[in-house]
C-alpha cells in the first residue's frame, strides 16, 4: 500500500512540473499574441498592411497554442487593417469570425469592440444598421462600465448623426467623446474629435471655427504620424477653401492629401479627393480639366457601385451564415456542457469510489486490530476466570475449616454453659439456703459467715477455672 502512494505522489510531483513548464511557455505565447495583436492596432493609422501583417503572425501562435482570445483578437485587428484598406468583404469575415470566437468565450468587452467595428462598416451605406450595432455595443460597454469603449461609441454614433445631417445631435455626441479622451488621455482620438467637430462646423458654414478644429486635429495627427487621419483633414480642408475662394490653398491641401492617401492606399479617400479637384477646377472656370476629372470620378464611381451591390449582398449571406453559425456554436456549446458535466460526473464517481474502497481498506484493517484486541482481552478475562476460580475454591475450603470450628466452638460452649450451670449452681443454692437460715435465726452467724465465704469462694474458683477452660478450649475436662 505504501508503495502505491509512493507511486501516485511521484506521478502528481512530474505532472505538475510538466504542467508549471508547459503553463510558463504559454504565458510567454499569450504575452506575444497581445503584443502582436497591440502593434497590429497602433498601425492602423500609418500602415494598413503592416496591422494586417501583425494580426497574421498573433492568430498563428495563438491557433497552435489554442487560445481563443487570441484567436479572436487577431481576426479583430486584421478585419480593422482591411477596413483601412477599403477591404470590406475580407473585414466583414474577419470581423463575423472574430465575433464566434468572442462568444464562444463569453468575452462581453470584447464583442462589443467587434459590434463597433461591423457599425463602422455599416455606416457608410445603412445608417439604421450602423446605429444599431453601435447601440449593441454601447449597452454592453455601459454595462462593463468601459469608459474608453463608451467614448468610442460615443464619437462613432456621432459620426452617423453627421452622416444623416442632425449635425447638433452629433457635435453633442463629439463633445461627450471629447470629455472622455481627455479624462483617459487619449491623444489619436481626441484628434478624431477635433477633426470630426471641424467636419460639422464646416457643413454648418461656420468656416473660421471649422478650419481652426481641423489645422489643430492636422498639426496632432503630423505629431502622431496618424497618415490616414491627414488625408481626411486634408480633405474637409480643401473643400473649406474652396467655399471660402481660397483656390491656392485648398490645391495645397488637396496635394497634401492625396500624398498622405496614397502612402496608407487608401482608394476611397484618393477618390474623393478626385471629386474636390473636379470642383476646385470647376470654380476656377477651368472646365476642360473639371470634365475630364469627372469622367475619370465616373468610372469609377461605375465601378465603386457595382462594388458596393456586390458588398451589400455579400454582407446579406454574412450575416444569413453568421446566424446559422451561431446557432451551430449553441448546439456545440450545450454538447460541450453535457461531455464537461459527464466528464465531471465519471470523475466525482471515480473519486468516491476511491474513497469507498479507501474506507474499506481501513475498516478491513481497524477490524483486524478490534479482532487482535478481542482475543487479547479473552485470553486475559479467561486467565482472570481461573484465578477468580482458584481463590472462590480456596475461600470454600476456609469457610469449611471455619464453619466447622464454629461448630466445635459452639458445641463446647453449650457444654460449658451447662458446665458453668451446674457447677454454680450448688454454691449459690447453698448461699440462698444459708440467708434464708440467717433471716429466721437458726444458725449461728459465725457458722452461717464461714459457710457463705466458702460457697463465694468455690464459686470464685469455679469462674477462675471456667475463664481458663474459656482462654484454653482444648484443655482436658471441657
């Protein structure tokens, strides 16, 4: 038995160095997922390709480790690098993946950072759509208590309050974002709500407060090298010029931009700077180059919208495959439940079963002891029996020998009280016979003294001689 627990303690002692090893090179995977995953994210701005790059390298570590945050993240950040990229169809995968995997997990924060990436995809072309993935995520965000998310949403749903023209409903929204970058020191989005506030000042012709937002959102996002972000300062800034007569420079502007533009690739920004050189040129009543930009801007606007249906139906069977997928991961899921629920049901029963079979080794034993100590016991209340029967049959022998000198005793002691009866009672007879004489004067009183001295004195020796006979009862003649 004690060989076994030896064995079992050594087999626990290896597993468990096994699994400390196996637990510390997973923590250090983990920690170059998150970092990948984190580098990926900081590159949105500068270099699209660089994040999907990043998110590449973080989902392969974490599929062969099998970590499923991970996982998730990874595919997050990649469907956010296609975003930049105009992708929409790769980011609408990565993002639908990346949201099975979250639920899978029960990871709430980080659905919600998925559910406001599909609204950033939706917000383009449904703004209804938008609104509502962003409001998902924000009930999850407000429940978390995640002050950053709440800011991000916030400065999201502002954008689509723009995009539908409620332009003082979303400067709330932009001011609400504003005051939460601030607080959590934010400096890239405090950036995009600087250039999102210029955005709606400039659509409510407010063009002195409109430019001064914008050139300070363009002078942080110069610091922070946030390329992406320029060209669409650059943007609303031409077009500011443009309604102000500034023609000089907003084709600076416009310059600017499209370098910024085509350093990150982005296709939808170089297109609308097509469109503000079209109507620079075209308020410059330069109208041979503004026509042949428009014809360029309608092509490819042909093109753009033939992309677009194809987006919108593809986003249609996603979205038709991301619920048939959901309902497959919830019946994976209760499959899962059930083998876990049996798997620690035939585990608790082995368990007790061990214990059991421990019990009864134990009791075998403790009754082997009880069963040693019994016949121990009997053997010495079997020896007390014997002793206890030697001294009873002693004590019978010695109430004999007593019982019978009793009766000896006694026999001798009737024969002296007869003894003693006859041998006193001459003298004292005698005694009673001379008083009487004395009483009627028919003897002489020196006669009658002698003779009553001599009667006292054989019964004085007669009581000497029964007290020795008494001390001495086997003397002769009792």
């Amino acid at each position: 038995m004690k060989k076994l627990f030896l064995l079992i303690f050594f087999a626990t002692l290896k597993f468990s160095a096994m699994a400390y090893l196996s637990d510390e090179n997973l923590g250090r995977d983990t920690t170059a997922v998150i970092k990948l995953n984190k580098q990926g994210l900081d590159s949105r701005f500068t270099s699209p390709e660089q994040t999907i790059s990043y998110a590449n390298k973080a989902m392969a570590i974490a599929k062969r480790i099998d970590y499923m945050e991970g996982i998730g993240e990874s595919y997050r950040v990649r469907g956010i690098g296609n975003y930049y990229l105009n992708q929409t169809q790769k980011a609408i995968d990565d993002y639908l993946t990346a949201l099975d995997n979250f639920k899978q997990i029960n990871d709430l924060r980080s659905e919600a950072n998925v559910l406001n990436n599909i609204g950033n995809l939706y917000r383009d072309n449904d703004y209804g759509g938008a609104l509502d993935f962003f409001q998902q995520a924000l009930t999850i965000a407000n429940k978390l208590h995640d002050t950053h998310l709440i800011a991000k949403l916030d400065l999201n749903i502002g954008d689509v309050y723009f995009r539908e023209k409620s332009f003082y409903q979303a400067l709330n929204y932009d001011n609400q974002s504003n005051v939460l970058f601030a607080a959590l020191k934010d400096s890239v989005n405090l950036v995009l709500c600087l250039q999102n506030k210029g955005v709606i000042y400039f659509y409510l012709r407010q063009y002195e407060k409109a430019d001064s937002l914008l050139l300070s959102a363009s002078k942080e996002a110069h610091q922070l090298d946030l390329n992406e972000t320029i060209a669409s300062i650059n943007l609303t800034i031409a077009d500011s010029y443009i309604a102000q007569g500034k023609f000089a420079d907003a084709e600076k502007a416009i310059q600017e931009g499209l370098i910024y533009a085509s350093m990150v690739k982005d296709g939808k920004i170089q297109a609308d700077f097509k469109y503000t050189s079209y109507q620079l040129e075209s308020k410059r009543n330069n109208y041979k180059v503004a026509l042949s930009i428009l014809q360029e801007i309608y092509q490819a606007d042909s093109v753009s919208f033939k992309q677009n249906s194809s987006i919108q139906i593809n986003l249609l069977r996603e979205q038709a495959k991301q619920q048939a997928r959901i309902k497959e991961n919830e019946i994976l899921i209760q499959k899962q439940k059930y083998d876990r629920v049996r798997f620690w049901g035939a585990t608790v029963m082995s368990g007790l079963l061990l214990i059991l079979v421990g019990l009864l080794i134990s009791n075998v034993k403790r009754k082997a002891r009880t069963n040693l100590q019994l016949t121990a016991l009997n053997a010495e209340v079997s020896r007390q029996k014997d002793n206890l029967d030697r001294i009873n049959h002693h004590l019978e022998e010695i109430i004999d020998e007593r019982t019978k000198d009793l009766q000896v005793k006694n026999k001798k002691l009737s024969e002296y009280s007869s003894y003693l009866s006859h041998q006193i009672r001459g003298p004292i007879a005698t005694l009673k016979g001379l008083l009487n004489l004395e009483k009627e004067g028919l003897v002489d009183q020196r006669e009658c003294i002698r003779m009553m001295n001599k009667s006292v004195s054989e019964i004085d020796d007669k009581i000497i001689e029964m007290s020795d006979m008494l001390h001495d009862p086997g003397r002769a003649g009792f």
